[in-house]
C-alpha cells in the first residue's frame, strides 16, 4: 500500500492541545505530507482528545464518525488526555485504528508505517504516565494573527476533581532560551500576538517536584521568563493564558503593569469562593488571597480584564455554600466567568465524597452563574465606550466583517477592511452590539499598513 499524503486535524480542549496539534502537523509536512482541513477529507486523520470537558466519548464518537464519512478508508488515530486515561475505551470506537498516550504522541510517526485499517479493533500505545518526563516544545503556527506557545506541561497539584495529573503527569518546563528562540521564530512569521500555555504555567520551571511549605528549587521561575520575553522587539504582544492565583504573584503583577509586550488581561482559576469547598477540592490557596490578586491587579491596572473558572455542584456543595461563593464572586471586580458544572471523573478524590449534588441543581447554579457572568461582562465593557484603545484585527466568520481584540481583551467588530487584518490599530469604541461585541471606529491606521496586504 502506497504511504498516504494528506493529514488533517481535529483538537478539542485547551490552547494547550492547539498549540501540540499544529507542532504534530508540523512533524507530518517534514516527513512528506499535506495538510489539509477537515472537511476537506483525508488519508490519516488525527483527534486531539481533552478529558476535562463532558462527554468526551460522545464528542470523539462524532469526529471520528464524521472523519470516515469524509474519507471512509482513513487512517484514524486518536492522541490527548482522554486518549492517555480511557485508552481502552476509546479503541471500541468503531473506525479507530490507533491510540496514542501522552508519552507516545509526539512520536507518532513511528506508529503510523502500516496505515491499512484495522479489520477488527486497532493498537494502543499508552504507557504509564510516568512515562512522560520529556517536556517537548510546541507552537501553533498558520494564523498570522496569534500563536499558542507552550512553555510547561504536566502538574504537581492534586486538586480532588482534577484528572489532567493523570493524563500529562508531572510538573515540567521548557528553557528559557528555547521558548525566547520559539517566540523568536513565531515573531519572524508575521505573527502579532503570542499566547503562553501550559498546564501550570506559573509553575514554570526546570520541572523539579514542588514540596508543599517550601520554595521549589528550581532554576528558573516564572517572572525570569516574562522578563526575558518582553525583551523580544519583533513582536507586539504576550498574553498570559492562565496562571493560577497562588503563583499569580505581587512581582508577576507589577511587571506586567509596567510591561510594553505583556498585555492586561489575567484569567485566573477560582474555582470556589467559599473556603470550605476550596479546602476539599484542595486548592492551594483560600478566597482572601484571591480578593488581594484581584485588588493588586486592578489598583495597578484599573483597564485590566480578570477572567474566573468556578465550578459548580461540587460534592458537599450546600446551597448556603453555593450562595456565598455566588456573593464572593458578585462583589469581585472582574470581567468574565467560565463556569463548569461539577462531573464525576474515575480516579479522583471528589468521585469517592459524600454530598452529591443532584444534576438539576448544578445546572441551575451554572446558569444563574452565566447569568452574573453576562451582568460583568457588559459592566466591564461599558466602562470603556467612547474611549480609545488598540485592536489587533483578525478575519470575522462572516465575510463581510472584522472582528478583534483590545490588549484588554474587549471583543470588537466592524466592517472588513482587508489591509487591516493582522494589524494593530487604535479604535474609539461606540457601542455594544446585538452579539454582546463592541461596534468601534477606526481611528490611527499603522503607516506600514500596506507592506502586509
């Protein structure tokens, strides 16, 4: 059988799984192959799996369904978190011909020689997550726009909910000169904005095990690599994807306020904001340290934008529980929510707690926390009309229009103007729209506009 040409992609999760899709991809052109898209039908195609959002077996179900409906003799292999905890499972998926763990992913292929469809059910290689002590770097690249850069992957925590030290393992980093060499190379692309990502990217470091009521040892930290970062002159912004509060430091702050590069927006896991929930779900922090980031933040940066992750429906969660995180997140100076209902995962300390929260419930705290949500955003947002801020201008879904980011991370919109995709530019900011976005007007057009049309 004659090797086949063409791969196409399918990522779910986090910035994280992108920016390791695009770094494969990569690994399949420079060994001969073409990337296409998705629909586009292919002859291998790879299903970058997450096992933090709900019903991933559904969800891979469907994409591996609609893969051989593209292509009905493609070559389906299926890598990611969920590929590394449910291995087994996955392989009784019709249509699926492989299975890659964590440790086995980036070495793809050399799994992928004999590319003829399983008659029965296909191979999996996932070995212990243990296995995973290599930290290999990824980027996504192809979007002129913005870059997902990897820095840190795997987790020392053992918050009680969380299987992500199950699917990536421990705690480890790239170098500081690799990822200043990576970010080199992305800015050398036309590339505008890098996003860090990492699993615990304040973790940042040379990968030794943190010790619990010590410092970690390790060779370098976080702010070392933001300092050395915002020395790069061929780009023009750094974002900081999420960072959690404990390593969300005075000195991460301050930098960042006076930083040219790194923009002022923080997203921030809370999780809970009552202290009984967040000792069970052993979280390394309590709601007043959390109130003191957000006041640090915003005393230094009154225009920031603070995202929050909260979960909902937790195991013991009452509903005076629920109401006073609710009142702790109200009274917060903060942007947006990601609100997550609370669903069992094997192998995790909370699936073994009593006080479960009937299904019902949780989504009713979840939609009265979307509903908050909403309220801060358009608070957020209408602090900012009629004031001037820069955009960073990127192709809308719909033709006919643009859409972006402010560095604080307002959503605008307008009428396309091609020259001005992929450029920064100053806005006035008018109005919000139907869509919850930002109608502006363009005001300083870069003078180098042309040199990218």
């Amino acid at each position: 059988m004659a090797t086949p040409r063409t791969v196409a992609f399918y990522t779910l999760g986090c910035k994280l799984n992108y920016s390791e899709s695009s770094s494969i991809g990569r690994l399949f052109e420079d060994n001969g192959f073409t990337q296409v898209k998705f629909e586009e039908g292919a002859d291998i195609y790879v299903i970058n799996t997450c096992s933090v959002t709900d019903f991933a077996d559904r969800k891979c179900r469907q994409i591996v369904r609609r893969a051989l409906r593209h292509t009905p003799h493609a070559f389906v292999v299926v890598v990611g978190c969920y590929a590394q905890l449910k291995s087994q499972e996955i392989l009784e998926i019709e249509g699926v011909d492989l299975v890659l763990g964590a440790a086995e992913k980036f070495k793809i292929l050399d799994y992928v020689n004999d590319l003829s469809k399983a008659p029965d059910k296909g191979l999996v290689f996932a070995g212990e997550v243990r296995e995973a002590k290599d930290f290999i770097n990824s980027f996504s690249f192809g979007d002129r726009t913005r870059s997902f850069l990897k820095v840190q992957d795997g987790c020392d925590y053992k918050c009680s909910f969380c299987t992500i030290p199950l699917a990536r393992g421990k705690s480890r980093s790239d170098t500081i000169e690799n990822v200043v060499e990576n970010a080199k190379k992305i800015a050398s692309s036309g590339v505008k904005e890098i996003v860090l990502t990492g699993v615990n990217l304040g973790d940042f470091g040379n990968g030794t095990e943190v010790i619990e009521g010590t410092k970690p040892k390790k060779e370098a930290m976080f702010i070392d690599l933001i300092r050395e970062l915002d020395k790069i002159e061929d780009i023009e912004r750094f974002r900081i994807s999420s960072i959690e509060p404990n390593l969300c430091t005075d000195e991460v702050i301050e930098f960042v306020a006076q930083s040219d590069l790194f923009v002022p927006h923080f997203h921030m896991p809370l999780q809970s904001g009552n202290n009984k929930q967040l000792r069970q779900m052993r979280r390394r922090y309590k709601r007043n340290l959390y109130a003191d980031r957000v006041q640090k933040i915003k005393s230094l940066m009154p225009h920031a934008c603070i995202g929050v992750d909260v979960i909902v429906g937790f195991p013991g969660e009452t509903e005076e529980d629920f109401l006073e995180s609710y009142q702790f997140i109200n009274e917060l100076d903060i942007s947006y929510l990601h609100v997550f209902t609370y669903s069992e995962r094997p192998n995790t300390l909370a699936n073994e707690m009593n006080g479960v929260v009937p299904i019902e419930e949780r989504r009713r705290r979840n939609e009265m926390l979307r509903i908050l949500s909403e309220k801060k955003k358009r608070h957020f947002y209408k602090q900012f009309l009629g004031r001037r801020r820069d955009v960073l201008f990127e192709v809308h879904k719909d033709p006919n229009l643009m859409t972006g980011f402010t560095d604080n991370y307002l959503k605008i919109e307008t009428t396309i103007d091609p020259s001005l995709l992929n450029q920064i530019a100053t806005v006035q900011l008018m109005n919000i729209n139907d869509n919850g976005n930002l109608d502006v007007i363009v005001m300083d057009i870069p003078e180098n506009v042309f040199d990218y049309v």
